[in-house]
C-alpha cells in the first residue's frame, strides 16, 4: 500500500490523535493516505468514528503489541 504521509501520535491520548490527525490532512491533497500510529486503545473507536463523520476512508486498521496503525485516505 502507497502511504504518502505519516504521523506518529504514540503517547498522546483522546482528542490530540485526531486534532493532530485534521491538521495533517488538511495539509494533504485528495487522494493522499496518511499513515497514524497510535497508542491510546481509544483511538480504534476514535478513528472509526472519525472516518465515518469526515468520509475520509479508513483503509487499513491493526494493532500490534500496544501500537495501533490506521490508514485514512483524504476525501
């Protein structure tokens, strides 16, 4: 899968994910994906919720050994 940008929200809890997450994407063009790691077990929900709300597309989701990885795709 192409990521374009990342960013790493590791140690940082509900709501600075997603703040950090809107600043990232409304720095992107339309199309781009954007890679999140992320620590706080919120963040599945927050995500999730997220995409849905914004339609920025969730394409990709895990979780390994504590690190949560999301893949959004800017609307």
């Amino acid at each position: 899968m192409h990521i374009d940008h990342e960013l790493d929200v590791r140690g940082l809890v509900c709501p600075l994910p997603i703040l950090r997450t809107k600043q990232s994407l409304a720095k992107m063009d339309s199309g781009q994906t954007l890679r999140i790691t992320a620590t706080d077990p919120a963040s599945v929900i927050d995500f999730q919720v997220f995409s849905d709300q914004t339609a920025n597309e969730l394409l990709f989701m895990s979780e390994i050994a504590g690190e949560f990885v999301f893949v959004l795709k800017k609307k």
